[in-house]
C-alpha cells in the first residue's frame, strides 16, 4: 500500500474566551475543517500543526512532512515585518503565529518541502521574502473592489487574471495557452500584498489591480493565493488543481 503524502497545516489561535469566557487567557488553537477536508479530499494526509516558537520543532516537523499549507485566519501579518508601524486600519495581530510561519517557510527553503499559502498564508510568504503589504485596502487602495464579500465563501465574488507563463497558470489552465486567464474566486480579506518580495513573481491581479496570487520562483513549490480555494472546490471543481498540483509535488521527489 502506497504511503500517503503527509500536509502539515497552520492553525489559527485564540485565547478562547469566545467559546468559553472563563478560558480567557489561555491559548487555544483550533482551524475550519474545510481546510484538512480539501487536502483529504485530493488524497493526501492532514496533520495539525501546533504553533510553537521553538526552531528545532519547527525544523522536525518540516523534516517529516512532505508540504506546508499556510491557512488563513482572523489575524494580520506584523507590520514590523515589512518595515512599517501599524497604521489606522490594522487588524488583529497573532504574533506566535506569524513568528511560527514564518519559521515554518524559512525551514521548507532549507529542506527544499512544496508550501502553498492561502489568504493571510500568501501574506506571510510575501513578506519573509521581503515584500510588502496594505495594511488596509480600503484605506490604502482607491477606487479597490469590495475585498470582503457579504456573500457566503462558497460562492466566487470577483475575477482574478492569471498571467501566462506562471505556475499558476499552468496549474489551472485546461490546455496549453498563451493568453491570460480569468478565474473566479472568492474575497474575504482586507489586506493584500503591495510589493512582491525577492525572487517571487506576481501570478495574478484582481481588475482594481490588487495582487490576488504569487510564486517564489526559486523554490520548487511555493504558490500562494488570496483567495479560498478550500471553501469553492466542492462547487467550483477548477479550483481543486492548486491542491492537486501541491499535494502531487508534495509526494515527488526534491530535483537536485
């Protein structure tokens, strides 16, 4: 029986006092199922990674795993992180949790592991790789689209262009082409990536011109998108290709 490849995902954290205010004060982790259900469903193995800020953890988890999904979350990336101090329209910071992907990200580039981040995981790849963010697109970007659908997840909210010749555009277009490609896709963040950082390629923008997908380049998979491919797949089944493709580098062998 053929092993199974083994994803390591990023869970939120809290401190629990939502579900139950006499836990206030202690950390509690938790993450949307549609999540591990997605990298189940295209037949890999999920694991839950218990955020921690010890490196030589980190550096065991990505030794044993086979890919790094970033998930999002209700959080922001520390604005420190990209050289600036939080302005107006920051949201909530997680720092243990961005401190711990970013270690996670730093580590999957020494033992060459597939990574693929979602939302705030896009963010954090962008800005370890020393990119920028908008702390506030709204704020920040004018005349941007409405980032933040009222509409439920599982239903896309506006277009996104591929550009050709990028990663992304070979995981999703159906056949071989060199024209751009219009995807639909859900929004659900308030934040985006303003500069791309070293060695990673814009792969796609939504028509207000908000970055909504990038590739470190260097990397053998490292993508990341803003939108939720998790919460569409099941109706959208286009959208299952970026897990296919990362669940597939994932179980290859790292080329030398």
């Amino acid at each position: 029986m053929r092993k199974r490849v083994m994803i390591g995902l990023t869970p939120d954290m809290d401190d629990g006092s939502k579900l139950r205010p006499a836990a206030r004060g202690q950390r509690f982790l938790y993450l949307w199922d549609r999540y591990p259900r997605a990298i189940s469903d295209h037949g890999a193995m999920p694991l839950i990674l218990p955020i921690t800020t010890d490196l030589s953890l980190v550096r065991e988890f990505v030794a044993r795993l086979d890919g790094i999904l970033l998930t999002g979350g209700g959080f922001d990336v520390p604005p420190e992180y990209y050289g600036e101090k939080s302005g107006p329209g920051i949201g909530v910071l997680k720092p243990d949790r961005s401190l711990f992907e970013r270690a996670l990200i730093v580590e999957a580039v020494k033992q060459n592991k597939p990574v693929l981040g979602i939302c705030g995981g896009m963010q954090i790849m962008a800005v370890t790789f020393g990119g920028s963010l908008y702390q506030d697109i709204k704020k920040e970007v004018p005349r941007a689209l409405e980032h933040q659908q009222k509409t439920k997840r599982t239903r896309p909210a506006h277009a996104v262009t591929i550009a050709p010749g990028t990663i992304l555009h070979r995981i999703m277009a159906l056949k071989k082409t060199a024209l751009p490609l219009k995807l639909r896709v859900n929004s659900t963040h308030h934040q985006a990536v303003k500069n791309v950082g070293e060695g990673t390629r814009l792969c796609g923008t939504s028509q207000d011109g908000v970055i909504e997908a990038i590739a470190v380049e260097r990397h053998r998979f490292m993508v990341g998108v803003q939108w939720h491919p998790e919460a569409l797949y099941p109706g959208f089944p286009e959208q299952g290709a970026i897990f296919r493709a990362f669940i597939k580098e994932a179980g290859e062998k790292p080329r030398s």
